[in-house]
C-alpha cells in the first residue's frame, strides 16, 4: 500500500507492508523490491511502515550505507510495536478474541509451548529465529492480561456463588416457614373442628347456672301456685296483698297443708314447715312479716322462666 502527499512542493508517501508473504523474502530479494518501489513514487522523502523485528536490523544497514537516501529518496522505517507483522497481529488477535474466556489461559499457555520447542529447535539447528521471539512476547503478554480476567472472573465467580447460597438458603426459609404456616393452619382447621365438635357440649355447659333456678322449698311452690292461682281470680294484686290471704287461707284450711306444716303460729310468730333438700327432711321457719318477699320472688321467677322459653 502507498500514501502519498504533496507537502511545500515536495512530495512524501508511505509504504506500509502488512503482508507475511512480503517480509518472508529474502534479504536481497526484500531490498531490490523496496528499491522499485522508491523508484516508481517519485517522491522525495519515504515512509516504510509495519516493519517486523527481524528486518529492523538489515533495513537500518541498508538505509545508513546509502547515507539515509535511496534512489535519491530520503527513506526512513517504522517498526511495529510488537515486532510482529501487521498480518499477523491481525492474525493472532482474532485467534485470541476467538478463545472462550474459561479456556483462554490453557490455550495461550499451549500455544507459547509450542512456540518455545520451535525456538528450541531452531537454536539446535543453528537457524535464525523467524519472529518467533516476538511471537512469544505477543503472547505471554496476551497470558497476562487473560490471568488478570481470570482473577476477576474468579472473583466474580465467587460473589455469584456466594448469592446463589444466600438466595438458596433464603428460599429454603422461605420454604420452612410457608411449611410451618401450613401446619400451623391444618392445626387451627383440627382445633376448629374438634371445637365445632364440642360446641354444643360448651354452650351447654356455659348456661349451666344461668338459668332461673329450681326452687325445692315446697313452701315456695305453693306461694307460687297460690299467687298464679289468685291473679286469676282477683287480677294482680300486689305481694303484700296476696300474702295476707295466703295467711288465712292456711289458717281456714291447716288440715290440707298438715303435710308439710307443723304450726301456723309458733312462739316467734313465725310458720314453721319441713323443707325437701336432697332427699332429706329439715325443719325450717318463715317469717310472716317478710312472707310478701316470698311473693315477690316467685313473680320475678316466673318472668325469667317465660323469657327463656322464648
């Protein structure tokens, strides 16, 4: 390739050779072509770009025995960086870009091996190296940057893994206490259940005792069937009323009550009466002065009774 340019009349250009096949030459082959080249530009000064490691040495021979100018052209070289040719810089970073990222460290490593028993041979052989050197250099570079991305790859490796754990056990808590939520609602279903079972054993053992109760006394039964039986004969009257007739009505007819009064009238005024608790027979006394409070129970016993039944 030339690139030529017209700089105050004078004309300068570049040859820039990034073919292996034009650097494999010969030495005196390489010179006479380079030479052709100069003669056909016609420019005065010239550039030789991309020249590997290996034809540094006999370019700058050449160029300083001629005193810098070729064909009366003033010629000067550019080497390139890694003493490779153009080319093959091409060539080996995209065979680089190619090797996956978790095989690229023993690729490379390879390739320099193989490199190294070619130099091996040729320095047994006696021959010169063909920028085999460079080529080592190329790639234990390459080795370099690959080990850096290896390291963070590594580390990075290691941050993921070190999550996928964390989310791994946070899953498996996640587990455990939706496992536990689950029991925890089978076991509420099964204490419903058996509490739905024994509802009805509960609220009748939560009434017990809240309901009016029985009374025994059978003096109280019968000032609760005298006091129903007089509202339907007279209407209601009040306690106080009622238990006066309640008073001659015993006296008029002892002898029907004689079953359970001893005695209307005692020394204190009193009715003395037997009184049924649980089977057994106790004597009891009832003032008649308070006998209305008797009356005014049982009314509100027979209320109570009538609410319940509805």
């Amino acid at each position: 390739m030339e690139i030529g340019v017209d700089v105050d009349q004078k004309k300068e250009g570049t040859f820039i050779k990034d073919q292996n096949s034009f650097w494999a030459m010969s030495d005196d082959d390489l010179i006479e072509f380079l030479k052709e080249d100069l003669k056909k530009s016609r420019w005065d000064k010239a550039i030789i770009e991309g020249v590997p490691e290996e034809k540094v040495s006999i370019l700058t021979k050449w160029i300083k025995n001629n005193e810098g100018k070729i064909e009366g052209i003033e010629v000067s070289i550019i080497p390139t960086l890694t003493g490779l040719t153009v080319e093959e810089e091409e060539l080996f970073e995209n065979e680089y870009s190619s090797m996956l990222a978790v095989d690229r460290t023993k690729l490379i490593k390879n390739k320099i091996e193989r490199i190294q028993i070619n130099l091996a041979t040729q320095y047994i052989a006696g021959s010169e190296p063909q920028r085999e050197d460079a080529q080592l250099r190329w790639w234990e570079q390459k080795l370099k940057i690959a080990g850096v991305k290896d390291n963070k790859n590594a580390d990075r490796m290691k941050r993921e893994n070190k999550a996928t754990k964390e989310n791994k056990n946070t899953i498996k808590k996640y587990i455990k206490t939706s496992l536990r939520l689950q029991n925890a609602s089978k076991e509420k279903k099964e204490i419903y259940g058996k509490l739905e079972e024994a509802k009805h054993k509960i609220e009748a053992h939560d009434k017990r005792g809240k309901g009016p109760r029985i009374d025994k006394d059978p003096l109280n039964l019968l000032i609760g069937d005298f006091d129903k039986h007089m509202i339907s004969q007279k209407g209601k009257q009040s306690p106080s009323e009622v238990a006066r007739w309640f008073e001659s009505d015993i006296t008029k007819n002892f002898e029907k009550y004689k079953y359970f009064i001893i005695n209307v009238r005692n020394k204190d005024d009193d009715l003395e009466y037997w009184k049924t608790v649980r089977g057994d027979r106790k004597k009891k006394t009832a003032s008649w002065e308070h006998m209305y409070k008797r009356f005014y129970r049982a009314r509100i016993n027979r209320k109570k009774e009538a609410k319940i039944k509805k």
